[in-house]
C-alpha cells in the first residue's frame, strides 16, 4: 500500500459523535490516540461533524482465500475490503490450502498479513488437522507460536464428534483458547444440505438443511462447555432454535458466545427461488420468523457479536447448479451497511451497542490486546469514521474483493464508511 | 412461450392448447410418413446430463418428425466435476446458433438459470426443461395430463374439460420426484383434485401448503380415485432408511394384484417408467386393461412435437431475446 496522505503526521478528528456518547475530538499520533490539546498546528484536520466515530471493527469470520485460493482472495485483497468495511482486524479461518493446523501455517499467515495487509489479521487455528475431524490438531503449538493463536475452529466443517469436541475445549482452556463451532449435524445436514428445510426446500426440490441440525449441535456443545468449563463460540448462528438454546445455556453461565451474519440478520430463503447461487451460503438464509428471532438476540445480547462470514469464489465457482456451486458470500464492506439498515435504524441498537457487538466483544472473545479498545487517549488508533445518513446503491463491480460473489448487488443500503485507521494508518478514505 | 421451465408457468388455457395441438401431432404419428415441415431449418440440441433412454428419445422423434435438425449431447456428471462452469457449457453449445435446447440436469433449478444466462448474453435460444433434478419435469406432466384426458374423453365425449372434478392419486416417493411436482401443478391448474399418497419419509417438507390432499393409506384412497399414478422407487432410495425394505414398502405402497381390486372397474393407471414390477406395481396392474403406461410412452413424442412447435414454429420470433425468464 501507498504511503496514504496524512501518513506521519498528526491527524486530528473534529467534532464526531465518539461512539454514541457525544461529540470529541481524536487526536492521531504514532499510532495511538493523544491528547487533542497536544495538537500541532500542522495537523491533518477533519472535520467530522454529523460523523459517528467507532472503535476500528473485528470480524471473527473471514475467510480470506490465501494460501491456495488466490484467485478468490488474497490478504492483500481481503484486508483492502475489510477495511472499506471499517474493519482493522479479521480472523482468518483455518480452510485455507493448506490448513491452518500448524503453527508454521499460522505464523505464516501472520507474516504475510504483517507485509501486506491493510488490517490486522489474526489467524484461526483448525481444531482437527486437515480439519478431517478425527484427531486434534496442534492446538498448543499454534498456541505458543508467534501468531499467538486463541481461536480455533473447523468452520466449514462441523466438530461433529463429541469425544473429540470435548477434548478440543478441554485442551484449549489451558491457554485461554476459544473452540468456535460450525454447528451442523452432518447426518441431519449433509454436503448435499443448501436450503433451509421447509415449504421453500420441498417446494423447489432442493436438498433441505434442517434447523434441528444447528441447535442439536449447540444444544450438545453447550453442555460439553458446561462440563469442562471452557469457552465456547458459535459460528453464524442462523435459527430461532439455537437462539434458545443459547439463551437457556447463558441463563445457566455456561460460558458460551455466538455471532450472527448480516445476511442472516436480512435475507431470507425467499431469495433461493431463482436459484441464483450468489444466494447459497452455509447454513442457508433461514425464514424471516428467524430473521426476527436473530435481530432480537443480537439486541439483548444472546447473540453476542455479528461475524461476516465473508466467503469469496471466484466467479466459475458459483456459475454451476444450485447443488454443485460454492457456499458463501462477500460481506466485509457491506456489514456495517447491513447493521445499520437493521439495527440502528429500527432503533434496535445504538452506536455505543454497535461498538460493542462489532468490536470490544469480538476482540475480547478473540482475546486480542490492541483491537476493541474504548477511543481513549493512550489506546491504538484504531478507528472508523461513520456517516449515519448516506445511503447508496451496491454496486458489485465496486467491491476491493477480488470476489464478486455480492448478495447486496444493487439493492439501496446505508454506506456509512467514511474513512479508517488502524493503529493510526489510515486504511481507507472514501474518494 | 420463451421457455418451459416449469407447469407452473402455464395457465390452463396454454396447457389446453399445447395438448390440442398434440393431438393433432398424434395423428401424425399414426401416419405411415410422419415428417412435417413445420421446423425445417430450426435446431435442436438435447443436452442431456443425466442418463435417459425414453425423454431424449421421445424428444429426439419429436424434433426429427417436425423436420427439425437435432443432435444428442450427453454430458453425463455435473461440470463442475469436470472443471467446467455448467454456465460455459449451455453458453458454448447455445453459441453454435442453435434455436432451442432441452435440458436434462441432475440438479434442480438448472434449466431456469441456463434460461437466465441465455438472456442475460442476449441469447434466443428457447430452454425446455426435460428434468430438473428433484424439481420438475413439465413435459411428463403434460404428457400424463393429454393421456387421462384422451382416456376421460373416450369415456365421456360431451366433456370438454375432462380434467376438472376429477381425483387423482399421485403414490409413491414424493420427496425426490420432479414427476410429482410438475403433476401436482398441473394438474391443478387443469381442475383436477390430487391426492397424494405415501411414507412420511417420502413426503416432501412443507406439503400441508400444497393444494392436494395427503395419506399414508393407499387402500382407503383407491376406491374413490378416477386415475392412480404409480412413482418409480429409486434404487437409491431403497438403502437409504426412508422405508425398512422393499417387501414393506410393497406391502404399504405397491400396487398389488390384491389392490388393483380395491379400484373402480376401468380407473386408468398411470407409471412414468421405468417400472420396478413386482415393487411400485405388480405385473397384473402394468399389464392390466386400464394401464396406459404405453399410451403415455405415445403421448410424450406427440406432446414434445406440440411444445417444440409452439416454442419455434410459426413466427419468426427473432428479436425476442430479453423477454422475461418464465
């Protein structure tokens, strides 16, 4: 990347609402935020009256594509997107090729993130080698490398065997480490699995995916966390029913967290009747009664984050059959867009609720350091500048994703970023 | 018409008039020379990709007796295993400038997005869904719908819609049948009442919205049904702990000597074939004076002729590229 203007000198924010407890001024210097009142005269100046300033965004799920898939996404590409989308730090799923299961893969990915990205990229470790679900990778090495891994997860594939899932979290708590779960009972959802089971599934002949599949899973695992007192996290949580298991498990304090897409807070498996793939993903877009039950966890905090997801393909990837094309769709740049369209704007959250939801809590979660700290003098300047009001009109072919994979494509949607910094770079300007 | 995707897309009106034109094209096929001119000069590739004996023949008579030229292309497993986008195969073939193309796929919903693609390149060629995985298969809908309604015709000459108030069992594997689905809307549409019969197993998530009535009890449904429709059980399906074993299944579902009894005299049996006799339907039903399993084999060549014809007979419908996907 560039030397962005304004790179080394003093960047000083004027006026913005800080994360929805009333208007500040930032001051940006050497990477961290500073004393307005120390300003220089020479500072960079911007005005962002009427802007809401963010703490810099956490996405627990990115897949970002490299090693192996570089034609979908690479982590230059992907951390170009994650910052459109206000993001300064993402956790990089373990289904790369090859996986992350070693903490050589995980220290290089980190390497190359130190190089080349434009966020922070924190690499997930598989919790299975080859995430094949059968022996524990090396979750303790992964743990002590330079990459300091602390969240581990099969995603894409789910923990589907107890025994091992059990010793997984087990293992884990040594190090304060995470197992995040992709919840899907293989037997009761299988490959095959790509529409939400019910009226829609039967009706267009596709291969149902059952919500009794999520919850089962999260209804065991929660229980296994209980067991051995070790965190667990929940992968894109995509059913009222696991809503409710989950709100059962943390009545309990069972030390449980959960993350919802934005898609799955905003499309519903209606989109599946042309059968455009650009609308497969895993687990499938559910019914709006889930929708509803989705939004309203992430607004008492049942569900505790919102993680994208974000599942580049190239584009022949996804121009097969519904059956035979690739699971996933973009949504690092559009995230933000799709929490304020239906959480802010309904009322349902503020912007100190986004805060947490979309970085402290994730950060924490992840046990990151330097990511989700409060807009404080001394802390890292990682920052997003939000225009509450704008609004635009998605256009795929805009996107800093190599991917084009776009759910959002010309649908009208908020397009609240303005401008990003992490660890006061800045990361993002909207031209 | 731009495309047969779906019996869905049909109102009865169009439907009455596909299988009036078919009965016309019937005649023909009863001639000794059945060639027509009516598609001299159009082309009309079957793409099939999955296996199938009677559809891509049944189609290939129908094209090469409208004169039409017509070439086979099986492209048997899905693109994707083979390192093509199905996207960049229909788009290569369809590029030759050929005028129609009936698709076959093992995936559901894919002639819908091959007709989408078409458009989208600005492509005119007409799609025909000749099976979509476990969607629809409109052709055999309408070639079942010309079946009973020549049977109910025979019967009773002065009814014009020989299909409305009549009751029709549809028995069998629901879940995984495209046959099922598109009669299910055809048959609707044309008046008729559908009740369908089968295992919980194999009865589709979702059927209480559909307009058709739902039983597990084959024996209580046969003596108040005007038509019966056997399904074939997939081999598949027979290991896959939808019902203990095929014995059982016989004995609940099958179509036996015992309840071939239980029917009206006369009520018509209808299987779109392959059959698994002595399974699905026993040998004295198959072969039974109201089995019209060879009529139906008739209907599909002269039903495709219609559905080819209305698709690229007549005007010169160049031009007519961007129409809506129906």
């Amino acid at each position: 990347m560039t030397q962005d203007e304004g790179q080394g000198r003093d960047v000083l924010v004027l006026g913005a609402d800080l994360a929805g407890g009333g208007p500040g001024d930032l001051l940006i210097r050497d990477g961290r935020f500073s004393d307005p009142g120390d300003a220089h005269g020479d500072a960079l100046r911007v005005d962002a009256q009427g802007l809401v300033a963010l703490p810099g965004l956490v996405d627990l799920h990115t897949h970002l594509r490299e090693p192996g898939r570089e034609d979908a996404e690479t982590v230059e590409s992907g951390t170009l997107a994650a910052a459109r989308g206000g993001y300064t730090a993402v956790l990089a799923m373990a289904n790369t090729n090859p996986v992350t299961d070693t903490a050589d893969a995980a220290e290089h990915l980190a390497a190359l993130a130190t190089r080349l990205g434009s966020a922070e990229v924190v690499p997930v470790g598989a919790v299975s080698k080859g995430l094949a679900g059968e022996e524990l990778a090396e979750l303790g090495l992964m743990a002590r490398s330079a990459a300091r891994t602390r969240v581990f997860s099969d995603d894409g594939h789910c923990v589907s065997d107890a025994r091992l899932m059990r010793r997984a979290l087990e293992y884990v708590r040594a190090f304060d480490g995470v197992v995040a779960q992709h919840a899907q009972d293989p037997r009761l959802a299988g490959r095959d699995a790509c529409c939400d089971e019910g009226e829609t599934s039967g009706r267009l002949g596709l291969p149902g995916w059952p919500a009794v599949a999520e919850a089962g899973i999260v209804a065991r695992d929660v229980q296994l966390a209980e067991l051995t007192g070790s965190r667990l996290h929940v992968c894109h949580v995509s059913t009222a029913e696991t809503v409710d298991v989950l709100r059962w498990a943390k009545g309990r304090g069972i030390p449980v967290t959960a993350e919802v897409t934005p898609h799955h807070l905003l499309l519903t498996v209606d989109e599946l009747l042309g059968y455009d793939p650009t609308y497969k993903v895993n687990p499938p877009l559910r019914s709006s009664e889930d929708v509803a039950a989705l939004r309203d966890a992430l607004t008492d905090g049942t569900i505790d984050a919102v993680g994208t997801d974000h599942a580049p393909h190239a584009r022949h990837d996804k121009e097969h059959a519904f059956v035979d094309a690739a699971f996933g769709m973009l949504g690092l740049e559009t995230a933000l867009a799709v929490v304020v369209e239906t959480m802010v704007r309904p009322g349902s959250l503020g912007w100190a609720d986004v805060a947490t939801r979309m970085s402290s809590v994730p950060a924490h979660i992840a046990r990151l350091t330097g990511q989700g700290r409060p807009l404080a003098v001394g802390e890292p300047a990682n920052l997003v500048l939000v225009d509450p009001g704008r609004r635009a009109v998605v256009d795929r072919d805009g996107s800093l994703s190599l991917s084009r994979n776009n759910p959002w494509h010309g649908r009208d949607l908020p397009d609240p970023v303005v401008a990003t910094w992490w660890r006061g770079r800045r990361t993002f300007a909207r031209s | 018409m731009r495309h047969l995707l779906s019996a869905a897309d049909l109102e009865a009106g169009e439907v009455a008039e596909i299988l009036d034109l078919a009965e016309q094209m019937a005649l023909v096929q009863s001639r000794p020379v059945k060639k027509l001119p009516a598609l001299r000069g159009r082309t009309v590739v079957n793409l099939f990709f999955e296996d199938s004996t009677r559809t891509r023949s049944s189609f290939e008579l129908a094209g090469k007796w409208l004169s039409a030229d017509v070439i086979n292309i099986s492209a048997k497993g899905s693109s994707a295993s083979k390192g093509e986008s199905l996207r960049d195969t229909v788009l290569t073939v369809a590029s030759m400038g050929i005028d129609a193309m009936v698709v076959r796929h093992m995936a559901s919903g894919a002639p819908l997005q091959v007709a989408r693609w078409f458009a989208a390149q600005g492509l005119g060629v007409h799609v025909v869904n000749a099976g979509d995985g476990t969607h629809e298969h409109p052709t055999q809908a309408l070639l079942d719908a010309f079946t009973l309604r020549r049977h109910f015709r025979a019967q009773d000459p002065g009814r014009s819609d020989a299909l409305a108030g009549r009751r029709v069992a549809v028995v069998g594997d629901i879940t995984h049948s495209r046959v099922a689905r598109s009669n299910v809307l055809l048959l609707t549409t044309l008046g008729a009442e559908v009740v369908l019969v089968a295992p919980p197993t194999l009865l589709p998530s979702g059927v209480g919205t559909w307009p058709v009535e739902v039983s597990h009890d084959l024996d209580a449904v046969l003596p108040h049904v005007d038509a019966v429709m056997m399904l074939r059980v997939q081999r598949e399906r027979m290991s896959g702990g939808y019902f203990p074993t095929p014995r059982e299944y016989t004995v609940g579902y099958g179509l036996t000597r015992t309840r071939l009894g239980l029917l009206r005299p006369g009520t018509p049996i209808c299987h779109p074939g392959p059959m698994n006799r002595g399974l699905e339907i026993s040998a004295d039903a198959a072969d039974s004076a109201g089995s019209l399993v060879l009529d139906q084999v008739a209907a599909g060549v002269a039903v495709r002729m219609s559905v080819l014809y209305q698709l690229l007979g007549g005007q010169d419908d160049a031009g007519d590229t961007t129409g809506a996907v129906r």
